[in-house]
C-alpha cells in the first residue's frame, strides 16, 4: 500500500454531483495512505506522443511501467523507454483486463486517433474504459482516465474542473465519473485541444497543413474564439502526480496557455509560411478545415486552479505560441 502519517492529514471530500472540494482535518489517531511508493502502471497509449512521455515521467519517478502496444514498432517504442511490453489494442478487453489485473493501478491514455470515424473512437474508449473498470471493482486500485477540454460549459468565462461534461464530444469523463460513483478509484484529466511538443501529430499541424494545402491561414469568423494548449512534458507531470495522489471521482484541468484566440493561432501559421491570415464564413470554414470543423469553433478558455492546489501542478514549459515558432516550421 503506502507510507501511513499519524500525526496529521487532509482528507479531501469530492462531490461527484456538484463537483464541490472539501478539506476535513481529522484526529491524530486517524491515517492516511499516500501513494508515494514505487509501482507497477498500466499504460494504454504507452507508444504515442504523449503516453510515450508519461511512461518516462513514470520511470524517471521510480515506477515500473507496462505499456499497451498494438504492433511491434509500439513495443519497440516502449521498450526503449524502458518499459515491459503487452501486446494487445484498445479493442482487446480481455488484454485490457490482464493489464489492469497484473498492475497496480492505470493510466488510460490510449485513443482510436480516426477523427473521420470519431463516433467510432468515442465508443473504443467507453468500452475500454469500462473493460478495465470491471477488474478494479472492490480494489483500491487507481486509475487515470484522459478527457478533454473542447466543448465543455463556461464558469464565469471558463472551463473550471466544476464545468460539467454531458459526454460530447467525447465520453470518457462521464464514464470515468461512472465507476467512481460505483467505488471504483477513478479520476480524470482533461487535456488541452493543442499538447505541444517537438514531433506534434495533433490539431496544430493539422491546422498548419491545411493552411499549405489552400495557400491561405484560415480562422472562423471573427477568430476570437480560445483554445488551450499545454506543453507534452506538462501533461506528463500531470498524469503521474494524479495517479500518486489523485482522488477518487476528481477532474483535473491539464491546461497552460488558459485561452489563445484562434485569430492569433492563424496569423502565426500565416507569418510563418508567408500566407495570408483570413477570416472564414461557416461554409468556408468547413471546406477549409474539414474533419476539424466541428471542434475549431469551440469556445473553451480554461482554468486550472483546484488542479494546482490539489496536486501541486504548475506548468514550466514554453507556450504554444513560442513552441510553435521555435519547431513546427
């Protein structure tokens, strides 16, 4: 289990309906668990851009790491990290289950990246999610579900981790929130839409490519809708103190850059390639951004002030805006 403090702790109550934390201080008699020993994770995800980075937060950290690899180029990724290899997919529950049951706790980071068949990916990662849930049932086993934060409802101008999900666009929080309302030691981290870094497979070279692709550095409407965006080795962080020291049922904003218009991101890109920044009308903007259409208007500014005070987290890494200057072009 983990070191026990009898002289003094917090409990933090977490309110999965009004989504309201509380800090009771509780007698000296009573104690804690803290999960500051070295453990053996499950990893989904292990090979891609950002679990890649979380399995070597988790190993520089002392733990030991089991990554989900699909193919042997995946698990040769994950070895180099070192990290042991399971073979299997996201779609494997019995893999799933194995993984879930060997280890001491998860880090689900692993998605079906076909944002062409996104109803498709959204259905993958609820039954994933769900797969694994049914191996921890009556464990105290944590596990650490990715989310994001596109689309979520505003709290006085941003999305705050009280900001309730409805499950679009997609459902892993609200699945997540599901099993922790059965016992299960589930909690969440919303990502941002842009987790930069150098090797970036994500949104923001998409945009860029698009941008090639029709000579023209495109924004909806006027631009001033806001995105987040948080550095790779950020996330990283992030991932591995909520699984040290998360709560059962909590949501935690991963985010850095907590609101960049969409204007500004586009006259970077246009600055960059030498290509006109120009405004797009809701027509011009699908043809423009295709399959990304659905999510580049949204409106998600974001805080992460609980996160930092319940984890200590704070972002230390370069912004979107410079990183994109210094290795996306």
């Amino acid at each position: 289990m983990g070191m026990i403090n009898k002289k003094e702790f917090f409990l933090f109550g977490y309110n999965n309906l009004t989504f309201d934390y509380t800090c009771f201080l509780y007698s000296l008699e009573l104690c804690t668990i803290k999960k500051n020993h070295k453990m053996k994770v499950f990893v989904t995800g292990a090979s891609g851009f950002i679990g890649s980075a979380i399995v070597k937060e988790l190993i520089t950290s002392g733990h030991q790491v089991v990554g989900l690899a699909r193919s042997e180029q995946s698990a040769e990724v994950i070895r180099k990290e070192g990290a042991e290899v399971l073979r299997g997919d996201l779609e494997d529950r019995e893999v799933l289950k194995q993984g879930a049951r060997d280890s001491d706790g998860i880090i689900h980071a692993g998605f079906f990246h076909d944002f062409t068949q996104f109803a498709k990916a959204v259905e993958i990662d609820e039954n994933a999610i769900n797969a694994i849930g049914e191996v921890l049932m009556g464990t105290d086993k944590a596990i650490v579900v990715t989310a994001g934060i596109l689309g979520l409802p505003l709290i006085d101008g941003n999305i705050t981790e009280e900001s309730l999900s409805s499950g679009f666009p997609r459902s892993s929080e609200t699945t997540a929130l599901a099993l922790a309302e059965k016992g299960i030691n589930a909690s969440v981290i919303r990502l941002a839409p842009s987790v930069h870094d150098k090797g970036d497979r994500g949104f923001v070279p998409f945009i860029i490519g698009q941008a090639r692709l029709n000579s023209l550095s495109g924004y909806p409407g006027e631009g001033l809708n806001r995105w987040t965006a948080v550095h790779r080795l950020d996330a990283a962080r992030l991932f591995r103190l909520a699984f040290e020291k998360g709560i059962k049922g909590a949501v935690y904003n991963g985010v850095a850059d907590t609101g960049i218009q969409m204007k500004e991101i586009a006259e970077l890109i246009g600055s960059q390639l030498n290509l006109p920044a120009a405004s797009l009308s809701e027509e011009e903007t699908a043809k423009h951004f295709e399959w990304l259409s659905r999510f580049i208007t949204f409106d998600s500014p974001a805080t992460h002030f609980k996160t930092t005070e319940l984890l200590g987290w704070k972002p230390e890494h370069i912004s979107l805006t410079d990183d994109m200057k210094q290795n996306y072009f």
